[in-house]
C-alpha cells in the first residue's frame, strides 16, 4: 500500500521549504526566449515522425469575478463579447500547430482550463470542439481522458449536457472552501447547492470522473471550519480530490493585495488543518497519491501509482506522460519530446502574434542530458515514492552513487531524520516522508540555488 502517511510535527517543521511543485523538471522558472518558433516547429515534426499520441491542454483565461486568492493568468470582464477575438486566433493557434502534426497521432487527453472554460457560450464551446476534433485526431468512443474545469457559478444541467455531448468525461470542480466567512473573504461566494447541483448533472450524465479542489490557508479558515468543508465534500463523494496549499505572494499576484494578512491563519493552525484533513479523507477511503492531490482506490490514478505507471506533467499527475503534450492559447505549455515551449502570457501579445500567422511561443528550454536524467529521477520520487538506481544508470549510462556522490551527504542527513529510507541500491520515501516529497526532490535539482524561492509556495 503507498497511502500510508506518518505525521511527523518535527520532521515538518524542519523540511517545509519552499520549492517547485515540480509539473516539469526543469521547472518553467528556468525558461527563456532563446526558445522560439524554429525549436517548436522541429519539435513537432519529430513527434509526427514518431506517431507520438497527444495530450492537449486549451486555456481559456476568462472570468466574470475576480477570486482574490487566484493566481492563474486570467482576464476578469463581465463582456462576455471579448471571448470573441481571443477565440479566433486560438483557432489560427490550432491550425498552426495541427498542420506540423500527423492526421493519426491520437489524441488521448485533453483539458480545457483557465481561467473559467465556461465563461465561453454554448455556441463558442461548440465551435471550438468543432475547430480541434477538424484539425486533431479526438477520440469519438469516450476512451480518451477528456476533462474540463467548472466554476459551479458558471455552469447549470444544459452546460453539462452540452460538455457531455461534446465529448468531455471528466469534471475538476473549485470549491476551495463552503465557509461564507472565508468566502466572502476571498471574494467567492458559493453555495454547497450549487456545487452538488453540478456533480448531481455530471453523475446523470456519465461523466467518468470528479474532481473537487480545496485550499487551505484562505483567511477566516479555522481547523474547525476547513473539517467541517472537508466533510461536507466527502459526502459529495468525488473521485478525486485536491487540497492546495494557499501561498500568499501579493507581491506577485495583485488580487491577493485585497487579502488582509491579519485574516490569514497562522502556520501552526495551517498545519492542523491539513493534518486534520488527512485523517478525514484517510478514514472515509481516500488514497494519498503525493503533492495535495487525494484518490479512491479504484481511480486511475491510485491504481498506476500501484503499478508503478503514476507520472506527472504541467497537467499534474496523469496516466498519459508518454503523450507530447501541446499547449494552446494564452500562456499554455507544451512538452514536445524534450523541448518545454510557452506561449505569451500577455493577451494582446498572444493575440498580436498569431494576427501576424506566428506560434503564440515566447519562451522555453530544451533539456541536455543532465535535465533528463534528474528528471526521471524527481519523476519516479514524486511518482512512486522510490527511486532504483539500477533503473537509472540503466537509462543513462552512469554510476549513480558517483553521479551524485555532492548529494550524498544531504541524503544520509535525509535518512538519519527518517525521510528517507537510503542505501546502496535505492531511495525509498518513508510514510513520516511522503508529505515532504517536494523536499527530497529539491536534492536533485541542478538549479535550485541560482533561484529565488519567495517565487515558490512552501511544501506544506
């Protein structure tokens, strides 16, 4: 069983850093614009030779109201009318793109994120699907991992149909928190109603899969009120849940300014409620898959991180990290073979671009040898929880011990405090670990020191 979590205070205390999230290793902070169309291009033509099958990620940066925690590159406009423009070189994106790629490389995922999705119309929606399933191979027999994020604020039982019809089968559905005096705080007002109304239609309606977000750390939360949440979205009973970190970085992110710090609870009480939550989702049946994010025992998830199959893109945890995964609209990402490629994340620069027949690409990175092989080591601890050195040196050729022979000393101190389980043939994660996996990854990360980690969230 990989769900086992131990609760170490002092372990906690002394390994909550803060660090990448690790969706990609080399993390988006080391990408930049020596990156551009011509790396893009290529990249794509090897993923056509290869018949690589295809994930895509479509943002949509829209929304009605502002949510003061957010920190997603988003536009907040009541006129519903600015979706308009933006939806056309997004189709100009696909063309772009879809032209470089092959009629039969399959696509197994897609996700529709933002932003709020449906912000767009039914009509926008429709025209959008139209536009990928006329320039991409999209699966017709519901196999593929189809998956949309709602706002339950923005979607009613005929935008559910309408999405099911389309062709999506999965729902990740916000909630964050039902206390209305967090809600208020955070400038989101939304009612337990609301949100089972949408999983009600997503369940009549055959949606294969449900996911809810929460976070912690909002103000106004209290260990008492955030169980309280916890509880109630237990009773919702989704597939999948996950449980977010809130980071408070109003330097960066400009709706957090309206924040009162003061509100925010303090690190002690913050602790309590994600250990409280852990014992609630552990007690009714939730595996703890790694890095926030919770599952039943018979979702895909958990079941591939039995197997040892689990792997992690900028999607987060997913069972299809073998696909190229191509990001479309205002800053998505893509990985493409070993080329990480984003696009602008200003709006009339993207839009500006693609007016004048260009990718949206404005920055990235292509991994050297060194990138992929500390990858594939931070994949298989936040994956597995375990890393075999054999596997490794296998794949690239080296001596593991020797390779990493300056690390040594950080992982034997990692060891003696019960983090990890370390000797001569592999790294395991111990259960007292598990929660601080983000920290035992951040070993093996080659850049970390030239960054400034204020740009990151704390691991717990």
């Amino acid at each position: 069983m990989l769900d086992a979590i131990r609760w170490d205070t002092d372990l906690i205390r002394r390994y909550d850093l803060a660090g990448p999230r690790y969706t990609s290793y080399p993390t988006a902070v080391q990408f930049n614009s020596q990156v551009g169309t011509f790396d893009l291009f290529h990249a794509l033509r090897e993923s056509r030779k290869a018949l690589r099958p295809l994930s895509l990620y479509v943002h949509v940066p829209f929304c009605a109201n502002i949510c003061y925690y957010c920190a997603c590159n988003k536009v907040i406009t009541k006129d519903r009318g600015r979706a308009l423009p933006y939806l056309q070189r997004l189709e100009q994106e696909i063309q772009l793109i879809a032209c470089h790629l092959d009629p039969n490389q399959k696509v197994e995922q897609l996700h529709f994120g933002g932003g709020t999705p449906t912000f767009l119309s039914h009509d926008e929606l429709r025209q959008l699907m139209a536009q990928l399933r006329k320039h991409f191979n999209l699966l017709d027999d519901d196999s593929g991992d189809y998956g949309i994020e709602i706002d339950p604020r923005e979607a009613d039982w005929s935008t559910m149909g309408l999405l099911r019809e389309l062709g999506f089968n999965r729902v990740s559905i916000g909630l964050q928190d039902l206390d209305p005096a967090v809600q208020r705080a955070v400038n989101r007002l939304q009612s337990l109603e609301e949100t089972r109304a949408v999983i009600e239609a997503a369940r009549t309606l055959q949606f294969r899969s449900i996911n809810i977000d929460l976070i912690y750390g909002l103000p106004k939360q209290t260990a008492e009120s955030f169980a309280r949440t916890v509880d109630e979205v237990i009773s919702l009973q989704p597939d999948r849940l996950s449980v977010f970190n809130y980071a408070h970085l109003p330097e960066r992110f400009m709706p957090q300014r309206r924040i009162n710090s003061s509100d925010l609870p303090a690190p002690a009480e913050k602790l309590n409620m994600l250990q409280r939550t852990i014992e609630q989702l552990t007690a009714a049946g939730y595996r703890y898959i790694g890095m926030d994010h919770f599952a039943l025992p018979d979702d895909e998830l958990a079941i591939a991180q039995e197997e040892s199959t689990l792997q992690r893109n900028f999607q987060g945890y997913t069972t299809h990290g073998h696909c190229d995964l191509i990001g479309l609209g205002v800053s998505a990402i893509s990985q493409i073979g070993d080329l990480y490629c984003q696009n602008s994340s200003d709006l009339n620069q993207y839009q500006n671009t693609l007016a004048s027949a260009q990718p949206g690409t404005s920055r990235g990175l292509l991994c050297n040898q060194d990138d992929r092989l500390r990858r594939a080591v931070i994949q298989q601890l936040i994956c597995t929880f375990s890393v075999a050195f054999a596997e490794i040196e296998q794949a690239f050729n080296i001596d593991f011990r020797g390779y990493f022979s300056e690390l040594w000393p950080q992982l034997q101190a990692m060891a003696e405090d019960g983090l990890i389980e370390l000797d001569s043939e592999k790294i395991v994660v111990l259960p007292a670990g598990r929660l601080l996996v983000r920290s035992v990854c951040m070993v093996f990360d080659a850049y970390l020191e030239q960054q400034n980690r204020q740009r990151f969230s704390r691991v717990i």
